[in-house]
C-alpha cells in the first residue's frame, strides 16, 4: 500500500452532523492524496431539493455509500460516493433507491465542515423513473486519524 502523506494517517473515522440526521464515514489511506472507505448516514433527510419529479411524499431516512475522497489541498477534500443505497419512506411504503453523492469539506485536524448534493433515481412504473436532486448546505463533523 501506498505510504499516507503529511496529515494523512492510514485510517479515519469521521462523525458527522448534517439538518437532522447523523452518520459515519470510515476510510483508510490508499495513496498519498487518496482516502477509500463505507458511510451510513440515518435521520429524516431535510436537505434543500433542487429537483423531485414526480417522488410524492417520500423522505429519506437512511444512506449508504462506498466513498472515495482526493485532498488536492491541505485543508480541502472532494469526496465522491458513485455506489449507494437509500431508504425512502412513504405514506403507505418503503424501498431502497440507487442513489449517488458528491461533497466537499475543509476543516483542520479534527473538524469539518462540508456541503453534499445528493441524487436518488427513484423507480417507476415499467421501466420509468425520474431523479430527485437534493442539496445539503451544511455538514458539520468531528474526525480521528490514526
């Protein structure tokens, strides 16, 4: 494995607060400016969407996502989460959507604060369905490396 660079320890755990919901995100150091790892974020979503389609009244209340993040500087890390699930719930019912994420965050050692935009395919009938685009403004989390 590639050895981490300055201030990049080989593993991450990083707790984070975002409008309501809560979550985790574990990575571990693939080079020097490249960090790997799961995330689960659970709570009642309250993001700002930019687009819903024809969703009706579901709300997210849980995520998951395999994340890869690049720091292209020392205070600033772009990370992007290609693979994910997310729970929705409904008036009458619940299903799991593909969804995909991508967020930026700066911060020191221990804090962060960050902002994600969201999107969610929801499913329709016969093959349809149409993405719901959400915007989390704010992200604010506490990190330990070792």
């Amino acid at each position: 494995m590639a050895q981490a660079g300055p201030g990049l320890r080989d593993h991450e755990l990083a707790l984070h607060g975002e409008p309501i919901a809560v979550g985790a995100r574990y990575s571990f150091a693939a080079g020097s400016r490249w960090r790997i790892g799961p995330s689960l974020t659970v709570g009642p979503f309250e993001g700002v969407t930019l687009r819903r389609g024809q969703s009706g009244e579901l709300k997210e209340w849980a995520t998951t996502y395999a994340t890869v993040s690049f720091a292209p500087a020392e205070r600033v890390e772009l990370i992007l989460s290609p693979i994910g699930a997310a729970l929705a719930v409904g008036d009458d019912f619940s299903s799991v959507y593909p969804t995909a994420q991508l967020g930026i965050q700066t911060g020191g050692q221990r804090w962060v604060l960050g902002t994600d935009l969201r999107v969610m395919r929801i499913a329709g009938a016969n093959g349809t369905g149409h993405y719901w685009l959400q915007w989390v403004p704010l992200r604010l989390g506490i990190r330990w490396r070792w």
